[in-house]
C-alpha cells in the first residue's frame, strides 16, 4: 500500500471511531432536545451534528438534518415532527451500524 493509500486509511479510520465515540452524545442531545419541547435546542444541535454526516460519507443523513433543522424554524410545537423525528434517530442509529461494518472491514484490510 502506497504511503498515500495508508494516511488517507488512517484518517478514515480516525473519522468513523470519533463518530463512534460521539454516537451517545449526538443521540443523547438530540432526545434531549426533542422531548423537552425546546424547538430552538433542537434546531441548534440538528445544525451542529448534521455536517457530520457529510464526513462518514453520508450526505442524505445529512440533508435529512438539514431538511428537519428548516423545518424547525417555522414550528413552536415538537408533536408536527414527531414521525420526522423517528426517522431521523432511525438513520442516526443505521449510521452507527453502517460506520462500524466499514470500520470492522477497513481494519480487515491492514
């Protein structure tokens, strides 16, 4: 493997066990903000945590963020996203399961 080939892997690697490491924290700030009724909170982390998507290379995870974080700011009431809500801790959590395969592959490959 080229000198190239193996940083590029490196980093990858890096990327996918951040995102495992911080999986909790995303899951845990967006229930949390979900469900105190706090709109503004959860446009907030749906802002922060979305762009992460883009670097695990799944960029219709993020658009899904960023379609629900518009959609906040013309709500006061948590209940009209309820079913958007689901889907989106559904694609966080099929993240997670997508990340650690190609973690699991990757260092199969070394």
């Amino acid at each position: 493997m080229c000198v190239q080939a193996a940083l590029l892997k490196l980093i990858i690697l890096e990327i996918f066990s951040e995102f495992l490491s911080s999986h909790g924290e995303i899951r845990e700030n967006l229930t949390s903000s979900y469900h105190s009724g706090k709109i503004d909170s959860l446009r907030k982390f749906l802002h922060h945590h979305g762009p992460s998507f883009l670097y695990l290379g799944l960029p219709s995870v993020s658009d899904f963020f960023k379609n629900l974080e518009e959609r906040c700011k013309s709500i006061s009431d948590n209940s009209v996203i309820s079913s958007e809500f689901s889907v989106l801790m559904q694609m966080v959590d099929e993240s997670r399961v997508q990340v650690i395969n190609q973690l699991a592959y990757l260092k199969q490959t070394a």
